[in-house]
C-alpha cells in the first residue's frame, strides 16, 4: 500500500530507501501514506517543521571561514556564513557552499576497513574496538621516532591533539600539508614577511583601504589564502569608498578570475614579476622626485621591458597611476611566487608597499594576528619540506605513518613520488572521510567524521586582523560508522597507557578542546565573555568561535625592505619545452572539490567548463600548431606528462599554456572520476572498457611539475616548460558558454 | 497598487507604476564570477545536477548563471564584466501568457513570476519565449538516476537526498523550473513578521544568491520602497536593466561600471 | 444548362472529327465506362494484394512498433533527455513533424473543399485520396505534439474541464488556440472525409461478403441511393464543404501564431499566418503528387483513373502555390532583413553561414527555385514520376523550412551566452516511426476503402458529354445539381 | 440496422446480461472507492475520542501547530509521561506496543491521515492564527478513536475557505488565492 518510511532513518540521516521516494513525490503521484516515527525523546531545542541552526567552521579549505547550517529533523539543509565570524562575514565562496554534498557524498567511507593497499575500496568492515586497539599498538610498540603524522594544511584542534602526542612520546612533529597552501607559497609569504616586515607570518594586504591594487599573479579572488575575505576587500575597494572607484591592475601571463575583475591585466612572462616590481618602484621613485631607493637602484627598466615583454610605455603608466595614488598596494602571489626566484618576486613587490609606505597601515601591507591560543606561526610545510619527508619515508625509518586531512598522492607533483614512498612504509593508516588515492594505498582507513559532523575549532590563518578561532560542532549526527580521529587518538592513548595516557588524559574530543580553549575564559576583549569553561563552551559553539573585538596592529617598518640590495635573478625554467606551463587551482575545485558534484557543475568563471580539464592556449599559437578546441593534447615535461582537451583561450600569453589543478583522481569517489557512458552522441572520445568503467576526470596537472623550489622551499610550481602534442583524439569540453555566441565558433569569421 | 497589464496594454507608459513589489540589484563592478551564488541557489532550491555529458549539451539546471564574453584581441583583450543571468521576475512577462494551463502565473500578491510545478505538462513555451533564457527543464530525473545512489540491502539509497530542503518542491522529469526568488523566503519572512505583529523589515531576509556573495554585489529586497537598500541601489546612474526595450519591466537592475 | 468545362483544353478547331473523340478519350471525364464496370474495377484494386503489399507492410509494422510505440514508451518513462531538446532548443524535431503533418493535411481539404467548391472537375478521382492524407496527418500531427510534452499523461489538463481546482486553460495562450482549432480540424475533416465515403462504402457493402460486408454494412449507415439519401448527403457535403475552408485556413494560421506571438527573433513577423498556409499547401499538393503516383504504379486499374491529365492539373496548381509560396518567403525574410534589428541580423547571419546554410539554401532552392522551373514544362508535370519526384523534393524541402524555422531558429535568442545548435536524437525514430505510420494507415485504407470516390467520377462523367457545333466537338458540362 | 446488432440486448436475458455487467462494474468500482477511503493500519488503536474526553487538548500533544508548519506527533516519552502513572497501561493489551517501545527506546512508526502531497506548501500556523479550530478541518475528535479525515483534503476544498474568509477583502483575496501561496 505505502512505503515504509521511518523519521528515525531520516534521523540517523542514513539509508533509508524509501526517503528517496518521500521527498521525489515531488511533483509525482504521492503515495497515499507515508509514515512516520517521531522522535523517542524529542531534543528540548527542536521543534517540528521548525529549523534548528548550529554555527560551525567551513573545512573546505583552510580558511576558517564560520558557518550557519540549518538543519531539520536531523539533516542538515543549507550552509551559510556565519555572519558574526571576523573572517567572512556571512559569506561563503562556492566550495563552502557545497560542502553538504560532502556531507552526503554517496561516495564516503563508512566504516573502518582493512585496506592492504588496494585499487578500490575494501569490502570489509573493521569494528571500531580493533581500529583503536590497532592504533594504540601502533603507538605503542613503535619506536617513537618512527612515527609520522602528515596532517591537512589547516591549524585545527587535531593539529594541536597530534602536537601534544608527539611531544609527551618524541616522536617528530606532525607535517601539515596541503595542495592550496603549496600553490599560495606560504613559505615564501611568511619569508618574505620576516625579510621585509621584520616579523615572519602571512602578510594580509589590506585591500579594501586602498584605491590602487597592482597585483601579481595573486589569484586573491579564487584560492588564494582566504578568498572570501579577499573579495569582500575587493567589493570595498572597488565601491565601498565614496570618494574614489578603486583601480585595480594585475601581472599575470594568463588571465586569471582575478585578472578579469582588474581593470588593467598586463601579460608578462613567467619569472618575470620581481623584475617588473623594481622597475615600477624605481620609475614612481623617479616620478615624484624623489631619491630612489636602494632596492631599485639597479634595476634597468630597459632591460626588464624587454624580459617581461611588457612596453615600457605601459610600465610608465602604471607608475604613474602609482604615483598618482593615495593609497597603492602592491600583492605578491601566485605564480609570481612560484618560480625559482619566487623568493626574490615577493620581496621585490613588497618593496613597492615599502615605497608606498603603507606597511602596517590601513590600505597597505599588514601581518596577519596569530589566533588567540597560538603562540607563534606555525605554517604549513613547504614542498622542499615534503620532499624531506618523503625521503624519510623512502628511507624505512618511518614504520607507520598517519595521515589525515590530505591526499599527498593527488596533492603533491609526482615527480617527488609520494606515492612509491609509501610503499617504504610498514604500516600507513588514513583517517580519510572520503576513499580518497593516499586513502586507497593505506593498510587501513579509520574514516573520519565529515567536517559537519565533528567537534573542533579552527585558527584563522589570515583575511581578517581580528585574531579569530573558529569554533567547530557537529550539525548532525553522523551519516555512518566513524568516529572522530582525535576520540580515537585519545582512547588509543587510553588504551597505550604509560606516557601517551598522560599525554591525553582526557575522556573524549571535546574535554580536549574545552583545555585547549581554558586559556581564553575571563578574557574581555573578545566575541563574549564567560566565567567558567562550560557556559563559555557553550557560547563558543553559539558563537562559533572566539575573536578579538578589536583588530590588531602591529607597527611594521618599511626600512628593512627598502634600504637593501635586491638580486632578482632571472627565473629558472627546467625543460626543454617550447610553453611556459602555468597550473592554477582551480577557483571553483580548489584542492578537494572534484568529488562534489555540484562544484564540477559550476562552470569555470573563465572558460566556463565543468566537470574536466582542459589545457588554455592562445588562440594565435593554437593556429600555428593546427590545434582547434577539444583536441587533446599531450603536455610532456621533463618529469611527466598528461592529457587534456585544448581550450582556445584568448587572454593568454601566446608563450604560455595554462592548466586547472583539481580533477584528474584516479580515485576519490564517482563524481570525481568518469565513466564510461552508453550514450557516445556528444563525441567524447571512446575509449575501451566496459560501460560504467571508472576512469579518471580530466588530468592532473601535477603529475608534470618537477622537483623545483625557491628560495623559501616552495615548490616552482610555474617554473616548467613544456611541449605539447597533438594526440588525434578529440574531448568534447562541456562548457556553459555558448561556442557560437561567444567564440562564433561554427560562422565563417570571428565575432559576429 | 496593482496594474492590471492586460487591461492598460502592452505599450503604455507603466513601467513606473508596474515597478512591482521584490527586486534585485546586481552590482557587475564587484561582481568577480565566483560562482558561489550559483551554488547557494542549487543548494537553496534543490536544483539537479545533470552530468558532464548534458551539462555540455545546454541542459544544465541553474538558476542563475554567470555570463562573460569577450573584447578586443590579445593582449588588449578584455574579458566583459561578470554578468550573473537570472529570472528577471518580469512585472509584464512573456513567460505567461503563452502557458496553455496557467503553470507560469503572475501573482498578483508578490510581484512575482511563479512556477507551479505540479501544473506545469511540459510544453516548453515559456522557455521559447523567455528573452532572458533563464528557465531551465527537467530533461529527466536527474535526482534518481542510479548510479547517483547506493545499493544498501537490496535498495537503492541517494544519501545526497538527505540535503533537500523541503521548503522547496522537488521536481520531477517533465517539468518547468526558474528562479522563484527563494519565495521560500519571502513566505517564510512575512509569516514570521506576520506572527510577531510587524511589517517585514529591509534586509531581514534575502535570498540564497544574495546571502551567499561574498562582494556583497547582489541586494535583494523591496523596489518599492523607496527607502530600501535595493531601491537606493536600483536607482543609481549606472543602473541598467536588460532587454528593457521589449516591454519586459525587468526586476532585475544590473549596476554597470564607472 | 451547359457551360465550357473549365479545365479542358477548349473548342480547339479541329477536321477530323473521329481523331477529336479520340482525343477527348484521353480524359477520365470523356472516357465513361458502364457503371457496374468501373465499381468492379474500384473492388477490384481494393482486393488485389501482392506479397510485396505484405511485405512492405510487415516491415512498416515492425518500425511503427519500435520508432513509434516503444521509442515513446520509453522517451516516456526516461524523459525528454533522450531526444535533442535542450536549452535554447526547447522545441525540437516534433514540433517540425506537426507542422509538417499539418501541412499535409491541408493539401485534402484544399482539393477536396475548395475544388469542389469551385468545381474543378479534374478532382474527381483523387479527392478521397487527399482527404485520407489529412486525417492521417492530422494524426500524426495529434501525436507528436503529445510526443513534445514533458508530461503527456497530464496533457487532459489542457481541456476545459470542470475541477474541483476551479481551474481553466489559458485561454491567452495560442497553444490553447492551437488545441481548439486542430480538434476542430481533425473532427472537420473527418466527417467531411466520411460524408463522400458514403455512398462508396454503400457500393463496397453491395459487392462484399463476409466480415468485409458487415464492416461497410456499419459504415454506410444503411445507404441506399435513394433520391431524398442523395439529397440530404448533397447538401451536407456542400455544407461540410464552404464550412472547413476558413477552418483549414485558421488551423495553419493558429499553428503560425505559435511562433509569430512568440518574443522569438525570427519568429514574431506578422506575415506568418499566410505563408504558414501557403507553405501547408505547397508540401501538401507535393505529398498528392507523390500519392498518386505511388497508387497509379501499384493499384490495379488505376491509371484509368488517374491520368496524365490529373498530374498536369496538379502540376499547373503547385506552379501556382509555388509562385504564391515565393512571395510569403521573401515577405517574410526580406522585411527581417531590413528591420535590422540585432537580434534579427544575428539569425540571419547565422542561417545563411552558419553549420545549418546548407539547409537553408537546400530549402531556397527546393522550395522556391526548382519547382518552377520544371513545372513550367507540360511535358515534366504530364510525366507522373517526375512530378511524383518534385512532390518529394518539396516536401524535402518543406520539411528543411520547418525545422530551419524550429530548432534552427531557436539556436539563436537575444542572449548570445546560451546559443547552441540543435542535435537531433532519439527524436530522429520517432520521426521515423511517425512517417511508418502515416504509411501504414494508408495502406491499410486502400485495403479497406475504395481509394476512388467512384460515385464522384461516374457523376462527372455523366455530366459530361461532347456535343457537336457546327463540325467542331465541344465538351460540354450539364450542371444537373 | 443499428437495431440490428444490438438486437440481442433487446432480449430479456440480453437486458440480464447487460445489468449484470453494469452492476459488477459499478461494484468494481465502488470497492475501488471503498479501499482508497480505508483508513490506515496504525500501530496502536490510538483512541482520540478517550483523551480528549479526558481534557486533554489538542496542542498538548501536537504543540508545531502554533509555531510552523508541521503540528508533529508526540515522542513516545510524552505518552510515557502520562502513562506511566496508569496502573492500566501495564496491563491493557492494547497498550502493550507501547509499553515495549518504551522498554526498547524505540519510537513508532505512525501514518499520518491529513496529508497533502509535496508540492503543497501547507503551514498551519497562519491556519490557527487565523482563528481556525483544529476541528474545522480535522473533524471532532471526540468521536473518532483513529483519526479519520472528515473530507477530502483537495485545493478546492482549500480554495472554497479561502474564497470565504476573504469575501470583501480584495487585497487578502489575492493573496489567498494566489498560485505562490502554496505552491513553489
């Protein structure tokens, strides 16, 4: 007569088969009865058909944006900003918003499970009395100092968990890692900061105050570092100043997101950026009259006109917007980072804030405040780091490795083989939500909650100077059978006894954090004020989080940057290629985007393509090389290759190719792989296997990039060049565009 | 205030009075493509995603979309400002009348363009006749297609079903779709107001594109109160509606640059 | 009363006397045969079925089966995704198979209707023959409109009927026009198919037995030819008659108001109505031709009904609507032109050198450019295979026009962003299996019924006669209505 | 001759014929009514006619229709809250479901009768704010122990209050009778 359907199963936010049919009467013919199971014990703050709303922290990236999520009857509806958190306002970027398809990913791993390292994953579940024993052993009976953690990019309450663990054993600090933090060069932003600013950190460029951004290469819109704080900034500048539109322009070769908002992009070759900075500095410097400073007395602008390949006319007239500017700003990021003299690029830039002498000042060049129980900047390892780690591994004196929160396999270039790394190590355990490459290649998965169901806080790393912690709750209870890393850890350590008890002497996750938070109750210059630790754990989560009411200053000096003498050598390119090759991430995938399928339906902002990758080229080198859109490619550097379809992208450097970081797993879940459809009408390229065979979405754009660095240890992830080759086969790219309406792709001359 | 469109005609000077009641600014100066509104609306509304091959084929599902063209050739080559496209919720829309059995009303209450889904037969014609081309169709069920699930003892199960908001109806292959202007919201926000005793003040409420911006660039609210935010906003010099000249009386005001 | 019979070809001065009857021979209406004769002969082709009958009709059978019933089906149960229809092509290849069915269908009732009206008589023999063509279209029309709708199973909705909802139509909607005036048509036409049919089926029961006998017995509603039966049949068919002509003429022009009340560009011109009509009588008059060519080469005894004559007339009419047809066209496409217009200007670019120009140009060409060069020759349009070729090529090329002016057109909107050109899909077997049922129908009618109106004929010729003036023969006409 | 083949139903056993098919498709039919009207099959016989005559009032149990769409059904620990302190309950059959939910921490799986489809948006806040008592739709309770819908709940019905309790008030009438009142 009626399908069964119980409100617990909507509850347990589980498995219920006929809650599909329930809510897909839609617009159907409803079943003339449903059933339903109401609460046994109703919780006291819920009320029926009414929303019940949790603040949290948004783990799509590292952030540390708040977030609102309405939840009813147990499952978690929408995600919003968290209006009151410093750092985004009530806003969210695209990723944030999808992070519910995370959440209820048909693709999580549900239970722990006996891996032993194979493709797909593991049939068998594992109970959880085992798992923690397995960890506790692991702990136990392994040498400390074989012991590796590697941990996500974020400064979280499990980093914190992890440090003081390996602090009471002596095993080596946790390696916190991630694709986003790589391809922001947080190393070289803090280095640059301590050279330049005297202090190390991650610089926070005040944009909203200023009316001149010069920006190069910082994709400050998409990814980079804390894009919604970044845009807010943006919006400011540009409208939220009545007495001035702010002017923004950008270097970059290719034209980003960002590149597209600024209302002059200047293409430049790679590499190039420091040299084009020092020449600005010295022709503003010669402008006003003044005396020219130091660090870019021996700059020939001459010289770096002809190097970018930018006219010297249009070097002068971006002086002179600088020199006509009450408040210019210079951003460093990017690709200008990523390149051998990446180092060098920063310090260069920030020289010109220096010449603005907007160091610490509104509209200029700040240092973003440490959270509020931070005692100094704890920043993310840099590639030359990994790649330390990763010999470490190689060499066996790691016997078991933890991992949680990344997918070095994914993340990090192939060519520092992550990957065959792994296989040097006895005994790998992945805390992965999601069956992720690193997660595949473990000998056991202990999954994680998703982000929504677990407890926590966040530090926010920068986008805001209040100093912030962003307080973390679970909005539902969990979809599956896992369990919180840090409960494991601490009932491992439970279970260990002797040094590692002591270490974590707590009952559960939670009593964990409320001592990482004590420091903070009684503290009056906050978000609230509370006298003990439960009601200011609970404000904390009402709240969510802590911040400082008052934003932070620190007076910085601009001496330091200016009065030195600044090498900026020429970039270094491995290859022999004939493209300088520049990966980005992608605005809309970012690191770990590519297994919801709502981010591979966003279209690109750029080229508007979806769910794939593909490979920008200039439409004039296109033609010289007979490639037309879709054609797949081969891109080959020195140390690999891949394929992808061709996008004629006519706001590129015809030097330049350009490719999104994001897609290419070769696992993760069936949003981020293809298959093989029975339907072959569009043309995608046919490809052997049986139908519903998983390959991989589009290509990696890593598995080219060398083992190059810069000065600071970041990866020169810009600083290839390549060659390409045309393959034959054809990709039809989807994208939102129209070919016809804006490329008049189809009529007989360009345009219409 | 209501104008009766059908009765005054088609041409007469009553875009004033016909400002209607909810409206939108959208400030492209700020607006920098991110997308983030065009997720909050697929997950505010329930829209469908439709797949790599269909998405390719024109069939996507959203809402609102972010257009960009080109100008100039490189390297002076501009990229056109960000221009989200979403239902204009028009005060005289073309939309209407050509729906055979009333699946496209206007409501008279709100100002709004609806679409009653459980009407709709699936003729299309509105969509034919959007100038915006903002409604999208239900090709199939793209929220039950199979492989989107999992088989949990011998039952299909779609965990990403647990996201829906059941505030809004999930609609089924062979339907029509747009833009409702979260009137969700709306209903939600005058009901609440409506409880407590108050009128529904500026800014209490705003739609899912607009909450989630991060450049602030969308406001949502009453165009005609003129006190409102979105008034103040629409009315700016550099305010520009699209396709004005057919007659549409766009809800939707689109800041331009300068 | 005697006039000079309109279509022949006048008092021609001739001497030999004996070669001018001869000559007149050459026409049906001159050419008389007993009556029992020629009803034999009418049962006769009804009956004769070769195994090439079976096995055309066998395969039809089966491509109705799987294009129509089960490709429905299962579009159906899938949803539209399986045809070509996307954005901006939210109309696709079946709405071009119901304009075109319409189309068709007009060539009937502009034979039967307005030729009798007009007394042509060189319609005798073939006016059941067209008007079978429009309800079959007709049909086929009903069909894919329904095959269009996302939710066919609510399609009742579009009925006024009383609901508790207290919901009507849209009444504003030329959809709802359209609906109107086709059920108008198709109930139209049919009686006005059915009414000829009588004394046909009358004749067919008298020289029938078996299930054949009690079949016509039920039809023929008991017609005996008597004076006070033809009477009344008489003037009910003239009624039927000047009463589908506006109905014919509104239908296609409600089914371009589809399109001209559209905000499309391209579509909202003013000249549509008239050139829809045109059009519909264009592909129609081609889809005769093609008709009776194909029953003159495959019934038994039928090229004594269908002469050269009757493809001469036929071939004289569709120079006419081509020359009718041509102006529309250019009315249509030249005032677009000028407008200049953005969005216009756009369209045509794109028509005329886009991926689609081939067609376009295939279409000017079918459509406007050949036909009349060839139809202007007697000796092409009183060669039944060649006229039978144009029909095709007409209809080609009225079928190219339809879908330039659906999916085609609808590439291009005033939001460049969405442009995207139209793939057809799984819409192409159903387009099939829409064309394998007209067929199908219409086999199995020219089993069923006699294909040659035979009372009209006999009418004719009894009517006729040549009478001798002077030394001349002149055909003459007794209007003995 | 139409006469002629339907002679047959002339004949007195022909009429029989014929009455006899219509009768059993009219009983067909009616049975086809009859199962579609059937209340459903509740996991206990929940009597409304006995709590209600014991004072209890409607919002006790189903509070949600002050505030918001949905007036809920109650947790079996508000049964348990009253129950526990009757001596009957743990000896009455009827109420032995009951009693072992408790026992087990499990809640019931109970069909709701007033039902509208998905694409209704129905609140019943604004329904009580207005003054509407819950027996003006609900029928009166004190009769029914399951409770039963008194009439079909249909967008006529809706519609003929909201045309009624908006007669005079062109404004109101248009927002009761707007398409996006309650569906969207």
């Amino acid at each position: 007569m009626s399908q069964k359907i119980s409100r617990r199963d909507f509850l347990k936010l589980a498995t219920a088969g006929g809650a599909t049919a329930a809510v897909l009467t839609g617009c159907g013919p409803a079943s003339r009865y449903v059933t339903r199971e109401p609460y046994v014990k109703m919780p006291e703050y819920t009320y029926n058909g009414l929303s019940t709303y949790y603040a949290t922290t948004c783990r799509e990236c590292a952030a540390g944006c708040g977030l609102i999520v309405r939840t009813m009857q147990g499952r978690a509806i929408k995600a919003e900003g968290n209006p009151a958190n410093p750092v985004n306002l009530g806003k969210t970027c695209a990723r944030g918003q999808a992070t519910l398809q995370g959440l209820y990913n048909p693709d999580r791993v549900e239970a722990p499970v006996k891996q032993a390292r194979q493709q797909a994953l593991a049939a068998e579940a594992m109970n959880w009395d085992d798992a923690t024993q397995l960890v506790a052993d692991a702990l136990n009976n392994t040498n400390p100092a074989e012991i590796a953690f590697l941990m996500g990019t974020a400064s979280d309450h499990l980093f914190d968990l992890v440090t003081d663990l390996t602090n009471a054993i002596g095993a080596p600090a946790p390696v916190r890692f991630g694709a986003l933090s790589m391809f922001e060069s947080r190393a070289t932003l803090s280095k640059a900061a301590e050279k330049s600013l005297g202090q190390a950190g991650l610089p926070y460029f005040d944009l909203g105050n200023a009316d001149l951004v010069i920006s190069f290469g910082a994709n400050f819109l998409e990814t980079w570092l804390s894009p919604v704080a970044y845009t807010r900034g943006f919006a400011k500048m540009r409208r939220g100043n009545s007495k001035k539109r702010g002017y923004m322009v950008h270097f970059e070769s290719q034209m980003s997101q960002t590149a597209a908002k600024a209302d002059e992009w200047i293409p430049l070759l790679p590499g190039t950026e420091g040299l084009v900075a020092l020449a600005l500095g010295r022709l503003v410097a010669e402008a006003t009259g003044g005396s020219v400073a130091r660090v870019f007395s021996t700059v020939d602008v001459r010289e770096v006109s002809i190097q970018s390949g930018i006219p010297l006319e249009q070097l002068e007239h971006v002086a002179s917007l600088i020199a006509e500017a009450q408040a210019p700003l210079a951003i460093p990021g990017g690709q200008a980072l990523g390149q051998t003299n990446g180092l060098a690029n920063a310090e260069a830039i920030l020289a010109l804030n220096a010449l603005a002498d907007n160091f610490g000042k509104p509209g200029g060049a700040l240092l973003s405040p440490l959270a509020p129980n931070e005692d100094t900047y704890h920043r993310p390892a840099n590639a030359r780091e990994m790649k330390d780690f990763i010999a470490k591994l190689n060499s066996g004196s790691v016997k078991v490795l933890f991992v949680h929160g990344v997918n070095p396999i994914f993340e990090l270039p192939k060519a520092l083989g992550f990957a065959d790394a792994l296989a040097a190590v006895p005994t790998v355990i992945s805390f992965a939500t999601f069956p992720d490459e690193t997660a595949l290649a473990s000998d056991y998965i202990f999954p994680d909650h998703h982000g929504l169901e677990a407890w926590g806080y966040q530090r926010s790393a920068t986008g805001t100077m209040q100093s912030a912690l962003s307080g973390a709750q679970p909005v539902v209870s969990p979809m599956y059978d896992t369990r919180s890393t840090a409960d494991v850890l601490i009932e491992a350590a439970r279970l260990a006894g002797g040094k590692l008890a002591e270490a974590l002497p707590f009952t559960d996750e939670v009593a964990f954090i409320q001592s990482k938070i004590a420091s903070l109750i009684g503290r009056t210059d906050g978000s609230f004020v509370a006298p003990e630790i439960n009601s200011f754990t609970s404000y904390f989560q009402q709240h969510g989080g802590w911040w400082k009411t008052a934003a932070e200053s620190a007076v910085l000096s601009a001496a330091g940057a200016l009065n030195k003498n600044l090498n900026v050598n020429a970039a270094v390119f491995a290859g022999e290629g004939e493209f300088f090759f520049v990966p980005f991430v992608s605005p809309t995938l970012g690191e770990a985007g590519a297994n919801k399928p709502w981010l591979q339906e966003l279209p690109d902002p750029m080229t508007t393509v979806m769910w794939n990758t593909w490979v920008a080229i200039n439409p004039e080198t296109a033609h010289e090389l007979n490639l037309e859109n879709d054609d797949v490619v081969k891109v080959i550097s020195e140390a690999g290759e891949v394929e992808a379809a061709v996008y004629l992208y006519p706001a590129i450097h015809p030097g330049v190719i350009a490719m999104p970081f994001g897609q290419g797993h070769t696992a993760y879940g069936r949003f981020a792989m293809a298959r093989l459809l029975e339907s072959r009408l569009v043309g995608l390229v046919p490809r052997a296997g049986e139908v519903g065979d998983p390959f991989p979405r589009g290509a990696n754009p890593a598995d080219v990039l060398g083992a190059y660095f810069n000065e600071a240890g970041d990866l020169a992830f810009a600083g290839m060049k390549v060659k390409i080759e045309k393959t034959g086969e054809k990709q039809y790219l989807s994208r939102l565009e129209s070919r016809i309406g804006v490329y008049g792709e189809g009529l007989p001359q360009e345009g219409h | 205030m209501t104008v009766d469109l059908n009765l005054v005609g088609a041409k007469g000077a009553i875009a004033e009075a016909a400002e209607g009641k909810w409206g939108m600014s959208i400030d492209q100066d700020i607006c920098t493509g991110c997308q983030a509104c065009v997720a909050a609306c697929a997950m505010e509304n329930n829209i469908s995603f439709v797949g790599e091959e269909d998405a390719g084929y024109g069939r996507s599902q959203h809402w609102i979309r972010i257009e960009r063209f080109w100008e100039g050739a490189y390297p002076e080559v501009k990229a056109t400002p960000f221009q989200p496209m979403l239902c204009q919720q028009c005060g005289h829309a073309p939309c209407e009348p050509v729906c055979p059995v009333f699946a496209t009303p206007h409501s008279e209450a709100e100002q709004l363009n609806l679409q009653v889904y459980n009407r709709c037969v699936g003729t299309r014609y509105c969509a034919n006749n959007c100038p915006y081309q903002v409604r999208s169709f239900n090709w199939r069920d793209y929220h039950t297609i199979p492989e989107r699930g999992n088989m949990v003892n011998g039952t299909l199960v779609f965990p990403l079903h647990n996201q829906f908001n059941p505030d809004v109806t999930v609609r089924r292959r062979g339907v029509m779709e747009k833009c409702t202007f979260c009137i969700q919201r709306i209903h939600k926000a005058q009901d609440k107001a409506k409880s407590e005793g108050r009128e529904v003040e500026d800014g209490e409420f705003t739609t899912a594109c607009a909450q989630a911006c991060p450049a602030n660039a969308i406001t949502f609210g009453r165009v005609d109160h003129p006190e409102s935010l979105v008034s103040q906003l629409t009315h700016q010099k550099r305010g520009e509606k699209h396709l004005e000249e057919l007659n549409t009386l766009p809800r939707v005001t689109y800041l331009k640059e300068g | 009363m005697a006039v000079a019979s309109k279509y022949l070809p006048g008092a021609k001065q001739a001497h030999d006397t004996h070669h001018e009857e001869e000559d007149h021979k050459q026409y049906l209406m001159f050419d008389p045969k007993p009556r029992g004769e020629m009803n034999a002969m009418v049962m006769e082709s009804m009956h004769t079925t070769s195994w090439k009958f079976w096995v055309v009709f066998g395969i039809l059978s089966v491509i109705v089966a799987v294009c129509f019933f089960y490709a429905w089906g299962y579009m159906i149960a899938e949803g539209l995704w399986v045809a070509g229809v996307m954005r901006p092509s939210y109309w696709g290849i079946f709405l071009v198979n119901t304009v075109f069915w319409i189309g068709i269908s007009h060539a009937g009732t502009f034979i039967s209707a307005i030729l009798r009206v007009f007394k042509a008589e060189f319609r005798r023999p073939f006016t059941r023959a067209a008007e079978l063509m429009t309800t079959f279209g007709l049909i086929q029309a009903g069909a894919s409109i329904f095959m269009h709708m996302g939710r066919v199973w609510l399609s009742y909705w579009m009925f006024p009927l009383p609901n508790e909802r207290q919901l009507w139509p849209n009444f504003h909607s030329p959809l709802m026009w359209d609906l109107l005036a086709i059920t108008t048509y198709v109930l139209g036409s049919t009686m006005y198919l059915f009414l000829p049919l009588i004394p046909d089926l009358a004749m067919a029961r008298d020289r029938s037995t078996g299930w054949r006998k009690t079949f016509y017995k039920i039809l023929a509603l008991g017609f005996r030819g008597t004076e006070g039966e033809w009477r009344h049949l008489i003037t009910a068919m003239n009624f039927f008659a000047f009463a589908i002509i506006p109905v014919m003429f509104s239908v296609h022009t409600i089914v371009s108001w589809d399109f001209a009340m559209a905000m499309r560009p391209g579509w909202s011109s003013t000249v549509y109505g008239p050139y829809f009509v045109l059009g519909a009588l264009h592909s129609g008059m081609g889809a005769v031709a093609v008709v009776l060519f194909i029953m003159r080469t495959t019934m038994k005894h039928m090229d004594y009904f269908i002469r050269k004559e009757h493809f001469d007339a036929l071939g004289k009419l569709m120079l006419m609507v081509t020359f009718a047809y041509t102006y529309f066209f250019f009315n249509d496409y030249i005032v677009q032109w000028y407008g200049g217009d953005v969005a216009t200007d756009n369209l045509l670019h794109w028509l005329e050198e886009g991926p689609m120009a081939w067609m376009f140009f295939q279409m000017v060409a079918f459509n406007i450019i050949i036909p009349p060069l060839l139809l202007w020759s007697k000796k092409i349009r009183q060669t039944p295979w060649l006229l039978a070729l144009i029909g095709i090529m007409i209809n080609v090329g009225m079928y190219w026009e339809r879908y330039i002016i659906i999916p085609v057109t609808l590439s291009i909107n005033r939001m460049p962003f969405t442009w995207k050109l139209f793939e057809p899909r799984m819409d192409v077997f159903l387009t099939i299996g829409t064309f394998s049922m007209f067929l199908l129908f219409y086999m199995l009618a020219s089993r069923l019924i006699p294909l040659i109106p035979v009372w009209e004929v006999q009418e004719g010729q009894m009517a006729h006669s040549l009478r001798k003036v002077g030394k001349a023969h002149v055909p003459t006409l007794s209007d003995f209505e | 001759m139409i006469r002629k083949t339907f002679e047959w139903a002339l004949s007195p056993m022909g009429r029989i014929a014929v009455l006899i098919a219509a009768l059993s498709l009219f009983s067909l039919a009616a049975f086809g009514v009859y199962q579609s009207q059937q209340p459903p099959e509740q996991p206990i016989q929940f009597t409304h006619k006995l709590h209600v005559g014991l004072g209890v009032q409607c919002l006790y149990c189903h509070p949600g229709a002050l505030r918001g769409p949905s007036p809920g059904l109650p947790t079996i620990s508000k049964c348990w809250g009253c129950h526990q302190q009757i001596g009957k309950t743990q000896t009455s059959p009827l109420l032995k479901p009951m009693v072992d939910a408790m026992a087990k921490g499990e809640g019931f799986t109970w069909v709701p009768v007033a039902q509208v489809p998905d694409f209704v948006h129905f609140t019943h806040r604004p329904h009580v704010a207005a003054g509407l008592n819950c027996e003006n739709c609900h029928g009166d309770m004190t009769q029914v122990t399951i409770a039963v819908n008194p009439q079909v709940m249909n967008m006529g019905w809706c519609l003929n209050c909201h045309k009624q309790k908006a007669a005079g008030d062109e404004e109101k009438l248009t927002k009761l009778t707007d398409c996006g009142t309650c569906h969207y």
